[in-house]
C-alpha cells in the first residue's frame, strides 16, 4: 500500500466520521433536512486540509483559522438554532 492509499482511506474515515455527525444532527432536528451531510463533510474536511497546508507555508496559523471559521459559518446557516455550532 502507498502513501495514496492510506490519505484516500484516512480521509474517507474522516468523512465518514464528519457525515455521520451531521446525519445525526439531522435526525435531531438541529440540521435543516435541506443539508447534505456528504457535502458538508467534504467542505469541513477541505477547509481543514487547505487551511493547514497555507498555515504550513505561511507559517502562521491566520490561514487555518479563517479557513476553520468560514466552514463553520456556512454549517451554521444549515443549523435550526443558535447554539449547535
């Protein structure tokens, strides 16, 4: 197995893990059913990952931050209340 193989697994737990999180939400009535858990992991996992890479080259952490926080204020416009996220 090659570095590309473990990344595509690692990841693909990652988003698992993240959809499942806001499966549930969903189920909870605290994510709007209009959501899409798939999307939404792939977005926090991108922002992560991107964040990280340009806070590494920068070094500084102002990159992954505004990166973190951009995906979390767009789940919060799919959440049904203030104090989910």
């Amino acid at each position: 197995m090659d570095v590309r193989d473990d990344l595509t697994r690692v990841f693909a737990e990652w988003r698992d893990i993240f959809r499942a999180g806001l499966e549930r939400m969903q189920y909870d009535g605290r994510l709007d059913a209009s959501a899409d858990p798939a999307r939404l992991a792939h977005m926090l996992i991108a922002g992560y990952q991107g964040g990280s890479l340009l806070a590494q080259i920068a070094r500084d952490v102002a990159p992954l931050r505004d990166a973190l926080y951009a995906a979390v204020e767009h789940l919060r416009a799919y959440t049904t209340s203030d104090d989910v996220v």
